[in-house]
C-alpha cells in the first residue's frame, strides 16, 4: 500500500479536481454518496470502487456528511488481488469493485470498514482483506524494475528502459497493459507532471529549464503534456497561489479555485 486515508466533509456538498498520479486504489464509501463528472453528468460512483489510473484532471462531487475510507497502491501491487487485467478498467469512470472482486468479498470488506470506531481495527481489517484476496500470481519482476527507474531514477525513455530489460519495447508495452493499466509512455507523462507539480516557478526562463530537467525535448512538448493532463497551462497553475497551495497542501485542489480554469 502507498496509503490509507479518511476523507469526509461537513454538512454541505464538496466538489474537489484531482490529478493523474501513478497510483490506484480502492475506495469504501461509509456515508453519504460520491459522483464522478463524466462527458453525461455526474455519475454515482458504486459504494466500494476503484480510482485512480486516469489520464486526465477528474472532477468530484461528495454528498453533504460524506464520509470514505481509501486504500491506495502502486497499479502493479493492486492487479495481485484481481482477477481481471487492469487494461480493462475504464481510466475515466474508474470500475466497480464488485466487476473485479467476488461479490461476498468485496460486502464484507464494507461491513468490516464501517463497524471500525479506531485506526487500529481499521489497519486491521484491511490487512485481513488484503491476505484473505491475494492471488497465487506473482509480482513479474520487470513490471516492478521499470516502474522504480521511472518514477526514482527519471528514466522516461520506453527504449532505454527495454534496453535495460533486456526486452522488446513491444514486450514492456505488453506488461504494462496487464499489470499496471496504461503504458509506459502514459506512466512516464504523469510522474514527469506530477514532479513538475512540485516547481516553483518564477519566470518565462524558469518554465524552459524546467521543461529540460525533465528530459523533454522542448517547452512546447511538456506545455502540451501540462495542459492534457491538468487541464490548465503551466502558466496558470504556477501564478494563482491558491491553486499551488491546494495542491501542495492536499494533492487535489478545491473545485472553485480550479475547476472554472479547465476549459
């Protein structure tokens, strides 16, 4: 697990944008409800779900008394517990847990979580769904060595890292599908954003030795990735405090300070 958190609001409905970051987890809705913006609307999210694995900035609504329970972890880690290839899960709408899971696993995951009053038996409860629901698969170890080049040792380039591999880049593409969910370009694209999320940026100059420290070819190539990913230019994020301060402080930002920037 890379973490598990607590997330619940006041008497009053909460709309929050979240980012693509690399990782995926399962969410146990306790209280109230949660919808996802979707090209339709607002769409009802199931009570225990996946998230994460998208490839653009994602918009949510929580009920009024909202209350969840998330469980986060590295793609590759989570597909050890399902039995379906993470390529299959939609990267907008995020899936429903029950699709993925035996059906009485997954309700007593949610019985188990909601009769918790601590975090200890909280910790607990989730180690025993996460022994109980292990697969015999192991971890393939390429999967696992690419992952740590990209995201610890910046190396975002498919080739180099199949060379590394001692593999096709066809072949890592292949692996990525089934263990992690994107390819390896795409989980290259979001760690570079995620760690130029982390800047700070002071000038038009600032903006280009950013764009090279992370071994993009120009500033015009990692503004266009800025842009698919966030929804916003580099511009924009860098000079409003409040978007920069939102993130840094919660990694998600607050729908009013953020949401009306996406066009």
């Amino acid at each position: 697990m890379t973490d598990v958190y607590e997330l619940s609001c006041g008497d009053k409905e909460f709309i929050y944008c979240c980012i693509p970051n690399g990782e995926l987890g399962i969410t146990v809705v306790l209280e109230g409800e949660c919808h996802i913006k979707t090209e339709n609307g607002w769409q009802k999210q199931s009570n225990v779900h996946l998230y994460g694995l998208i490839n653009k900035v994602q918009s949510l609504k929580m009920s009024p008394n909202y209350r969840e329970i998330s469980i986060g972890f590295y793609p590759h880690f989570l597909q050890l517990f399902l039995k379906d290839t993470l390529h299959s899960i939609n990267p907008k709408n995020g899936a429903d847990l029950f699709d993925l899971l035996k059906k009485d696993k997954v309700n007593k995951l949610y019985d188990n979580l909601s009769q918790c009053n601590n975090d200890e038996a909280l910790m607990n409860k989730i180690e025993e769904f996460l022994k109980d629901n292990l697969l015999i698969e192991e971890l393939d170890k390429r999967v696992l060595v690419a992952h740590h080049l990209i995201t610890n040792e910046t190396m975002y380039k498919v080739d180099d890292l199949s060379s590394i591999l001692n593999i096709t880049p066809t072949t890592l593409r292949n692996l990525f599908n089934k263990h992690v969910g994107i390819s390896p370009k795409d989980l290259i694209k979001i760690h570079r954003i995620k760690k130029a999320l982390d800047y700070q940026l002071n000038c038009e100059e600032s903006l280009t030795q950013m764009a090279y420290h992370l071994n993009y070819f120009d500033q015009a190539h990692f503004c266009k990735d800025f842009k698919d990913s966030i929804g916003i230019s580099p511009k924009q994020y860098y000079l409003n405090s409040q978007l920069y301060s939102d993130f840094s402080d919660f990694q998600h930002w607050r729908y009013d300070s953020f949401g009306n920037l996406i066009k």
